[in-house]
C-alpha cells in the first residue's frame, strides 16, 4: 500500500507546477461592488474576453482580476455590449482602436500558448525521468534478510556471527 501512496504523492508533486502554470480560472457568476451597486450576472463569453484585455490604468493585470476604477467600467461595457448582441470580436477591435493594440494581453502570433505547452511536455518528461531513477534507485537497495521465526529485529545469527568476525581479524591484520 505504500507504494501506490508514493506514487500518488509523486504524481501530486508532479503536478502542481503544471496546475500553477495554468491561466486563473474565474468563476463567472453574480459578483456586486457594494459601493454603485454593479451586478456582473453571467453572460456567455464575457470572462473569456475579460481575461484577453490588459487594464489600460497599468498595463499589469487583465482586466477580470484587477480592482480599478477603469477595469470596472470596461467589464460592465463588456458585459452591456454582449448581452446586446454584439460579437466579442467587434468588441476587442473597438478596444484595440481605443486603447491600442497593448490592451490584448496575448496578441495574434504570439508564442506564449506553444511555450506553456512545451514546457508542460518537458516538466511530464523530467517528472517520468525523476520516477524511473528513483525506481532503478530503489530497486537496486538489497532486500532485507528474511526473518526467521522466533527472531527479534536485528538478532544476530550464528553465520552473522562468525563473519563478522572473520571481517574484523582481516582489519586488525592489516
């Protein structure tokens, strides 16, 4: 049984840079700032676009997780346009023409998806590596001498015995 522990703890271990590497996924629910009384009510494909545009007050964060004043307004324009009808895209360009095209926060041709995806294939491949060395590792640890019934834990045997002396004399000889 602990074996399966270890390989499901390894497995764990394995895992988790792949799972901190992953984009935030933010629930898209009913979320209200107390202060104007704003509701963000669900409407298909706003968190997606939320999460491609940079705040334009500091170009640090997308504009689903950052706090200020402007990326509120933005979500609410966002979620306005779309439940209007208006096509994502339409509404990225009109972004882009306002803000400039530093507001995408992954621009077109960028190597950002395949770099994720390639790192998570070479973590997958240390991580079986680091599994099979410590397999050949642990495989090549010699086996315990089996008990022998009557037998306390590290009881000496008589053939134990006489070669350990036989070890000893060798080194008072030399």
């Amino acid at each position: 049984m602990s074996r399966v522990r270890s390989v499901i703890a390894f497995s764990v271990l394995l895992a988790l840079p792949l799972f901190a590497a992953a984009p935030a996924v933010r629930a898209d629910t009913h979320h209200e700032l107390p202060q104007e009384g704003i509701s963000f009510d669900h409407v298909p494909g706003a968190a997606a676009l939320e999460g491609r545009i940079i705040a334009p007050c500091c170009w640090n964060q997308t504009i689903d997780i950052h706090g200020s004043e402007l990326s509120t307004q933005l979500r609410v324009e966002i979620r306005k346009r779309l439940t209007a009808g208006e096509a994502p895209e339409a509404i990225e360009a009109s972004l882009v023409q306002r803000y400039g095209q530093k507001v995408i926060a992954v621009p077109q041709g960028s190597r950002l998806g395949t770099t994720g995806v390639l790192l998570a294939i070479a973590m997958g491949a240390a991580g079986v590596f680091a599994f099979s060395l410590l397999r050949r590792w642990r495989d090549r640890v010699a086996p315990p001498p089996p008990k022998r019934e009557g037998e306390e834990p590290g009881a000496a045997t008589p053939a134990l015995d006489s070669r350990l002396d036989a070890e000893l004399a060798a080194l008072d000889r030399e």
